[in-house]
C-alpha cells in the first residue's frame, strides 16, 4: 500500500484484457519489471529479489495493481478499516470479559492466579535471554 501510496510506479499499460505491465520503483532506487495476470494471477512476475523465480505476490505487483485499478485500492482500505473495527470490538468485549472473571474470583483464587502469572512472566523472561 505504502509504494501504491508513494506513487512508486513509474509507468505502466494495460496489455490486455486482465493484464497490466509497469515499472515500479523499489527502495534502493532499483527499478522492477512487473507482469500481473489477473486472469492467470501464477503468471504475474517481478524481477525485485523477493519476488524473481517465484510464484509470490510482492509488494511491487501491489502497487502496481492499484495505481491500474485504484478502485481495488479503495475497497481494500475499507476492509482493512472495517476488520480493524471488527479487532478494536474483539479486544474490547474481551477486556470486559476479563473483568468479569477477575471480579468473580475470591481473594485467595485471585492472589494464587497471580503468583503463578508472575511466575510464568519470570519463566519467559528467563528463557528468553
């Protein structure tokens, strides 16, 4: 979205019905020869080291999607909004949640369930360095 966003594509056609070829900037100033294939998407390519040689989709075929059909840039953004509300509802009915079990538990069961939360936290802790 960022090299959509940045205008890195140089320059590009349509060269058929479902297939757009363009130049697209990358970040150490090179420069990609990128195929995409909407119809056949295992034919798309890019010559950017990520991508060469393999069927993966690469952050310069993306951009080069939605500077040909923006459309699909816009509608992309709206589900990534609506999935972040739909996260943001998640969090917060599992926040209220949480403190429904915390308020049901007695003080003993609520000090025993922390000592051994702190203990896991300090196990981590160790294992990690």
């Amino acid at each position: 979205m960022d090299y959509y966003e940045n205008k890195k594509v140089i320059s590009w056609n349509k060269s058929g019905d479902d297939i757009y070829d363009g130049i697209v900037s990358g970040s150490k100033g090179n420069s990609y020869a990128v195929h995409i294939d909407k119809a056949h998407p295992r034919r798309s390519v890019c010559n950017c080291p990520f991508a060469d040689g393999r069927r993966v989709v690469c952050k310069h075929m993306i951009a080069l999607y939605f500077t040909a059909e923006p459309k699909a840039a816009k509608d992309f953004l709206k589900q990534v909004e609506e999935w972040e509300r739909e996260e943001e509802e998640r969090e917060k009915q599992h926040y209220i949640e949480l403190r429904k079990y915390i308020n049901s538990l007695s003080k003993a069961e609520l000090q025993e369930r922390l000592y051994n939360a702190l203990v896991e936290l300090e196990d981590i802790r160790n294992n990690y360095w």
